[in-house]
C-alpha cells in the first residue's frame, strides 16, 4: 500500500467524500505544479535575464498555460518585482511559456 499524499489526510479525504460523495483522484492536488512553480521562479531569480520554460509534469498545452498562471498568481503574491511571464509561438508549434528574471520579453 502506498503513503497517502501529506496534503491528502484521512480527515480531508473524509471531507471530500462527505461533501462531494466521491474519491478524489490520488494523482490530483499532491503539490507537483505547485512545487514546479516555485522552481521556475527560484530558477528565473538565480539566473536573471534567462527565460526559464514553464512545463507542467501533465505533457498538454493547456497544463503548461494553467501553470504559467500559477507561476504568475506566485509572482503576484509574492509581490517580486523585475519577474515577466509570457509565452511564445512559432508557426506551426504548439505555444511555450517563459519566466524571466531581469528582462521582460518586450525588450
């Protein structure tokens, strides 16, 4: 049997049952976008003017642009300054997203 999840506590899984009246998905809300997120912008701060991918650990585009909002929300809470988020397009592929430490995509 595996470890449950530190967030997902039998009192919590209880909750989400009684409310919801189903499991949750054990794979969902273990931290692992949270925990990228904080990555890519400790990452971006250590190596200033760098854009640093943002790439979620579910392979979909759609995944890679939730997390670039949570890297902005953090961004945002955090109140860091100097720290640009944006994505980028080639013809043809499918968008990249970037954070920056330093220097915004514009310049």
């Amino acid at each position: 049997m595996s470890k449950l999840n530190p967030l997902h506590t039998p009192e919590m899984i209880a909750y989400v049952i009684s409310t919801t009246g189903e499991y949750f998905d054990s794979k969902r809300g273990s931290g692992r976008s949270t925990a990228l997120a904080l990555h890519y912008i400790s990452d971006a701060i250590g190596h200033p003017r760098v854009p640093i991918r943002i790439k979620d650990h579910h392979d979909s585009v759609q995944a890679d642009r939730q997390l670039a909002e949570i890297v902005k929300m953090m961004i945002s809470k955090l109140e860091l300054k100097h720290m640009y988020v944006w994505d980028q397009v080639h013809q043809g592929d499918r968008p990249k997203f970037y954070v920056s430490f330093g220097k915004s995509p514009n310049r």
